[in-house]
C-alpha cells in the first residue's frame, strides 16, 4: 500500500498556467491549494481539480510555503509552484517511491524553460529543487526570497525532471528579477553584510565563468547566453543596491 502525499501549491493570478500543474499532479491522494488574493480564473481551476482551497494573505515565500504545508492532510507533501509541472518519468519516479519510501526528503532536477527553450546546461539545469518530503523532517526557510527546504537527514536523488514554464517574456523575467535583488539586498543588509567594488566586479564575473563556461550554458544557445548575462547583472545589481542601502542608513544619522 502507498503513502498517501499531498500535492501543495501556492498562488496568485496563476490561471494561465495552473491547469498543466494540477494536470501532471492527479495522482496524488490530496492538492492544497493556498492562494494569496487571485482576481482572474485560478480558483475556478483550482476547484475544478477538487483541490482544497485557502486563503491566505501574502507572508513571503519560506513563510507562505510552510504555512501551506501546514494545512496539508498527510506527511508526505510534493510542494510546486503553478508555474511548474511533473514529467511523465518523475511521476512514475515518486508513485514507485511512494510504495515504499527508502528516506525523508527527495529532490530532482528542475528545467527552465526560458525564450522559448528549456534549458539543459548552465545555470538553468539542473538546478536541483528538494520538493517532496516528510514534514516531519522536513520544512521550508523562512526567508522571504530564495526559500529552501531544510531536511534533518540525507536527501536522495530522482532522476526525472519538474518542468518549469513560467511564460514570461523578457521584460516580465526582469521585473521579478528587480524584486528578488531588491529582497536579497534587504536580507543581506539586515544581517550586516556588506559589499565593495570587489564584489561588484568579481562576483558576476565568477557567475560567467562557472554557468557559461564549466557547466556549459553555451550549449543552449542564445537563450543560454541571455539568461547567464541576467544573472550576472543580477549578481552586480543586488550588491549595488546593498550598497546603497548603507549610504542611505548613514546619510539618516
């Protein structure tokens, strides 16, 4: 007999993607569906696939996240975001292991679809997700940005894809990439890092080289090379904006 899992989402405005979420997601025994104040169609959708549906006002990621694992009705929760859906061979992946569970957390490689092209190398892939586990061993961050999942014992590998397809053009990839650095240059300012030219320099350089030339982000081509050079300047952009941050408290006192 199985272990029963429950399928855990949180949303907002996510009617043009959610279906093919919940689509991949019908195996499961439970979907929990925490939304934060949608206007458009994703509770429609969301009660259409019989999930149960919370409101929940907006708390931040890591926060946003646990609290929706919290209302789940088992253990086993599988979280993904409406932007994400399971492969064919990770489903069969996590319906066998739910047979008979050897562990307490599993991650998989996460594929990003970006300018019309997954992506497999690079930055983009495989970038390893930890989304289904045991709650009782295992929960999210609670950061408000660049949420984990933190697991008390070891974290095994399956070896299928969650495919991500948020289907963002370019400009709207950089108005979420605006909001992630204004948040992690808040966090890294609230617990007193600092930043010079040095990291200014450095570190987007070092992102190059790492992504586009050792984990060979040039095998994906142009998209591969736009989405390196985003990251980059997003590596540049979150220091430059931390040491603003330090100007602006000093020029307060």
């Amino acid at each position: 007999m199985s272990e029963p899992i429950s399928v855990v989402l949180i949303t907002k405005n996510a009617a043009t993607q959610l279906e093919k979420c919940l689509q991949s997601c019908a195996f499961a025994d439970e979907i929990v569906v925490v939304d934060s104040g949608s206007s458009d169609r994703t509770l429609a959708i969301a009660s259409a696939y019989k999930a149960k549906v919370i409101h929940q006002d907006w708390l931040g990621f890591g926060p946003q996240k646990q609290f929706a694992v919290a209302q789940a009705r088992h253990d086993w929760v599988l979280c993904l975001d409406a932007d994400e859906w399971l492969s064919p061979e990770l489903i069969h992946e996590i319906k066998t292991l739910m047979q008979k569970p050897t562990g307490h957390a599993w991650r998989f490689a996460r594929s990003n679809k970006f300018m019309g092209r997954f992506l497999k190398h690079g930055e983009g892939y495989p970038d390893y997700s930890l989304r289904l586990f045991h709650r009782q061993h295992a929960g999210w961050s609670d950061d408000l940005v660049h949420e984990y999942v933190i697991a008390d014992g070891e974290i095994g590998t399956l070896k299928g894809d969650l495919m991500h397809e948020s289907g963002e053009d370019i400009a709207r990839y950089l108005e979420k990439q605006n909001r992630y650095t204004t948040l992690q240059a808040e966090a890294l300012f609230q617990r007193g890092k600092k930043a010079g030219i040095g990291k200014l320099v450095f570190s987007p350089l070092l992102r190059f080289i790492k992504f586009y030339l050792v984990r060979q982000g040039f095998r994906d081509g142009l998209p591969g090379l736009v989405h390196i050079s985003i990251g980059c300047f997003n590596s540049y952009i979150k220091y430059a904006k931390l040491i603003e941050l330090y100007r602006l408290a000093a020029n307060r006192h």
